[in-house]
C-alpha cells in the first residue's frame, strides 16, 4: 500500500523531476542517475533560473507543433477544453456541451504538477546562495505562477484542494488527500500571493532577454486575476467583489503611468508578427523559433481545411465608423455581401476576416485565393502575414503570441472603473478611446452612465435590453460599451473571451436557443442555393438539426474529474462534485 500511495501522490501532484512509471517497482525507491538531486540541484542561481522556464510552459499562446490545445481561435469540445468555445467562432465540427463528469481532465493535473513545483521553489530559495535582491525576485516569480495556476483552477473548478506546501509525508491521507477549499478562499490567497509577487519582482531582472516575468507582467496579471474575481463574485453573488474590483485598477493604472507602454500604430501586428519583441504593447509573450518551437494557427486558418468562421453574433457586435451600432449608423451598409459587411466598419472587423470574399465548406460566393472555406463563410484572417514561410504547412509557423498586452491592461482599467460606478471622460480618454482611435471609429463620450455618446449621438444599441441580455440582467450603457469594445480588441482570445462570458454569468451567449446568432454565419439569402442550409432570413445555419445548449446550473464550471473523485473514496475521504454534474 504504501508503494501504491507513492505513486499515486506522484501522478497527482507531479515532482521536481517528472518522475513516472507504468508499475509499482521498486524504481520509485531510486534516486535520479542524472546526477541531480533534490538535495544537490539548489546551488546555484543559474539553477533556479532553470527551474522557473518550466513554469512559462502553460502559457498555451497558438498552440504547440501541430496540436490545437491554445489560448487563440482553436475550439474544441473534450472536458478539459471547453473553454473553448466560443460566441465568437464556430468550429469546423459541431460542438456540444459533455453531458457528464469526465473520469480525467488534464487541466487538474497539469495544475497541480506546477504548483507543488511552485511549492518546492519557495521551499527551497531561502537555502541558495545568492544575494537578497535575487531572493526575492525568485521568491515572486514562484508565488507570480503559483497565483495564476490556483486562478486557473479557480476558473475551471471553482473550490479545488489548496496545497501551499509541497508535500512530503506521502503516507499521511490527511496531508495528501485535502478536501475542496471554498472558491472564495482559495482567491483571497492567490490575492496574497500575486500582492508578494508584484513587491518582489524586479523591473528589469534581465539586461538581455525582456520577455520575462517582471514587476510589470506582474501588475498585468493581478489586473487580470482581480478583473475575474471582482465580477464573478458581484454578477455570481458570491460576496462583495469591490476590494477586487480596486485592485484591477491600482494594478493597470500603476502600469499605465509608468509610461513604459503604449498602443502601437498596428492592431494587426500585435496578432500576426513573426517578432513581438520591442512591439510597444507588449508585456510578455509566448516566444515561436524555426527548429525550437512553432505552432499551426496560419496553416489552419491558411488552407483548404475547413476553418473555424466568425459568427453573426460577433460580426455585428463591432459598429461603424461614426462609433455607432449598425442598428443605429447610417453608415451601415447591410451584408448582402462581403464589402458591404467591411464598408464604414471598425478597422479591428477589417483586420479579423478575409475581405476578398466568402466561402462557406466549399460553396463560393466569392472566389478566394489560398483555396480557403469556413464554417460561417466569413474567413478568419488576423493571423496572417505573407511574408511568414511555410504558411500551410502545420506545425511550422512562428508568429509570436500575446501572453498579456496593454489593451487589456487599459480594457481592465476602464471596467473597473465602470464596475465601480466611478468612471469619468479623462478615464475613458487615456483607455478605450485610444483604442477605438487606432481603429479608425468615433470616441465615447461619457455623459451619465446610461448616456453614452459617439459624434454628439447618444448610443442606443436595443441588444443591450433585448431578451438575451436579461436572462441573467441587463448591464447600463458604460460597461456595454466597454464589453463590446473588449470584445472587439481581443477578437480570436477564445480562452480570454470564454472567460469573459463566465464572469459577467453570460454563458447564455453560447446557447443556441438563447442566442440563434451564435448558429449563424453569412447571408446568402433565401432559396439562393440548394449547397447549404439558411433560415429563413436568409442566413446560413451552420449546424441544421444540431442544438448546443448552455446549463446555467452546471456549465459555469468543469466537473471535478471523476477519476480524483474514486482515489479519494479509496482512502475514505469525499472529493465533492460541482452542482449539475
């Protein structure tokens, strides 16, 4: 029993050195013949800066090799990936929600490894020798992911056991097998833990390489953390989120005056370059090299496959240039085509899908060259870059993804601000209307908080009272605005968007019943072709007979793998399972 508890305590919670095996052999008992040990490895500096580059791997950015497991675009229906679906795109395949607790999920698993490797980190660096400043820059790049991998658990799971320490007496269950922490709880010490990390951390910790985790990235990522909680808790009802909410925007404005940032000249670049260091916009990103690292996302959005395709719903959420909703512009031109879609629209629609035509699997309205067809018929094309090599071919492209960038560290700001009821013209000014400025649309103009402005014309966008909107409560007219403009500026983040979705309890934007738009792609028009399904306006309806359903009651959150649950019950202690599942 005890070998088994080992290895079990192994599988579970990972090690310094990966150390796995298919069998309980006496192998688990032997040190590592690599020449490191735990007792040795923590001698150095240069040791421990080694030790942390593993941590940057769950940064999933586009993607590994050919694999679709990112942050961007990809989408995909297993348990441990649901998170990425999306209003925003509709996949290649119909996705529906699982209707049942996964037995694995490799989120849980993955998590865990990082933080006991987090745990072992800070353990271990008051016994390296180095000097003190060094110390504690270590010390806040271990609690810097220890705070964002418990914030992702957070996310998926909700309460989720909370180990602060690595564990060592794998023979005491009571150690080993802790029950869920309330969700609540286990963010106020992730709070605590990014607070140290943003104190400690360095400014500048690298004279050579600038794409490290810094008092900055730090600042971003509390921004983010305390975005999430502070909005969850109010629309979930889950407490008083205010604290939170003043977080996110001590943490952005404390990045915004320290002017080392701004909003560069091209919204494309920051998505489709082959080179984001020296970009002015970024903070920290995930780094692609010919023969080191590439990823797949413009082979997959640059060839004959059939391409995840913008929908309805987010082609129409981005106004026109006079700042207005299309419901409202007289600029707006309607989509009986391609170029009217694009004509007098914010330069971010522009940049996100192909304006040479549509193509819907196969069925050309407009002839397209790189022989590309999408599930809606609007093609995703913010990835591409034609000067990129081996654009078709998978695993082989190397444009750099954002891991946090300065849109949404001022996104973050200006919700907050609104989220508090205290937002003013000079806030939106320095934030979001920097930000429409660069896509070539009308500034806000903030006169009350249901009295929004564009060009002296006061929005009145009548989604934001329709019947979609007040299933889980109409938001006033601000923070809709800032939503779409949040929308509109990280259009392709799926995790971010999917997240988003979670926080603001808007899960019924990815229903079907709730939000037909979501089903939709391009107009085509009524019996125009025999080639495709349309409703009856005349819009292609990409899944005919298929109906994804959104459960309020169970889908704000993944299941707790059933598999966790059964090694649990094996020592005789409950691991809970979310409401629903």
């Amino acid at each position: 029993m005890k070998k088994i508890r080992k290895y079990i305590s192994i599988i579970i919670f990972g090690g310094i050195f990966s150390i796995l095996s298919t069998s309980c052999n006496d192998f688990l008992e032997r040190e590592p013949l690599d020449g490191f040990t735990d007792q040795n490895y923590w001698s150095s500096e240069a040791n421990v800066k080694a030790y942390a580059w593993r941590f940057y791997n769950l940064f999933m950015g586009y993607g590994k090799g050919t694999g679709t497991t990112a942050e961007y675009y990809f989408q995909s229906a297993s348990a441990s990936t649901s998170v990425l679906i999306s209003d925003d795109l509709t996949s290649n395949t119909f996705l529906q929600y699982q209707p049942n607790a996964s037995a694995s999920n490799s989120n849980w698993s993955d998590l865990y490894e990082y933080i006991r490797r987090a745990n072992i980190m800070l353990e271990r660096l008051p016994n390296v020798p180095m000097d003190n400043a060094a110390r504690e820059h270590w010390e806040g790049v271990a609690r810097f992911f220890r705070a964002y991998y418990y914030f992702r658990l957070v996310q998926r799971f909700g309460d989720v056991p909370y180990y602060d320490s690595n564990v060592t007496d794998i023979n005491n269950v009571q150690v080993v097998f802790l029950p869920r922490t309330n969700r609540n709880e286990v963010m106020d010490k992730v709070r605590t833990d990014i607070n140290s990390a943003v104190t400690l951390l360095k400014e500048q910790p690298e004279a050579i390489n600038t794409n490290v985790v810094n008092k900055y990235v730090g600042l971003a990522l509390k921004s983010r953390i305390c975005m999430y909680e502070g909005t969850y808790r109010k629309y979930h009802q889950l407490g008083n989120g205010t604290e939170y909410l003043q977080d996110a925007k001590s943490a952005a404005n404390a990045i915004i005056i320290s002017n080392r940032y701004s909003i560069s000249s091209n919204y494309k670049a920051v998505y489709n370059s082959e080179n984001l260091k020296g970009n002015s916009e970024i903070l920290l990103y995930k780094e692609y090299l010919s023969g080191i690292a590439g990823n797949s996302i413009q082979a997959y959005t640059n060839t004959s496959t059939v391409v995840n395709g913008m929908t309805k719903a987010a082609i129409e959420s981005y106004v026109c240039t006079d700042g207005l909703p299309i419901s409202q512009s007289l600029q707006y031109q309607g989509d009986l085509n391609i170029a009217d879609v694009l004509a007098n629209r914010d330069e971010r629609l522009i940049a996100a899908v192909d304006d040479e035509g549509v193509c819907f699997r196969g069925y050309p309205v407009a002839s397209l060259s790189r022989a590309r067809t999408s599930s809606t018929g609007y093609v995703v094309n913010l990835y591409y870059n034609p000067a990129s090599p081996s654009i078709t071919t998978t695993g082989q492209n190397f444009i750099d993804a954002p891991v946090f960038g300065y849109a949404e560290v001022l996104l973050n700001y200006a919700e907050a601000c609104a989220e508090l009821g205290s937002i003013t013209q000079n806030n939106l000014d320095s934030t979001v209307n920097l930000l429409r400025t660069r896509a070539g649309i009308t500034p806000l103009t903030y006169i009350s908080d249901d009295n929004i402005q564009a060009g002296g014309v006061t929005i009145n966008d009548p989604k934001r009272t329709g019947a979609l909107e007040n299933i889980s409560g109409a938001v006033n007219s601000i923070i809709w605005e800032i939503r779409r403009e949040r929308r509109a500026e990280l259009m392709g983040w799926t995790e971010m968007r999917y997240y988003d979705l979670m926080r603001w309890k808007k899960g019924d934007y990815l229903d079907y019943t709730n939000n037909p738009d979501v089903a939709l792609g391009i107009y085509v028009g009524v019996g125009a072709t025999t080639e495709v399904t349309v409703n009856d306006d005349g819009y292609v309806y990409v899944y005919p007979g298929s109906n994804r359903v959104f459960d309020s009651n169970k889908h704000y959150l993944n299941s707790i793998p059933t598999g966790q649950r059964s090694l649990y019950n094996g020592e005789g202690i409950e691991l809970t399972q979310n409401p629903g599942w």
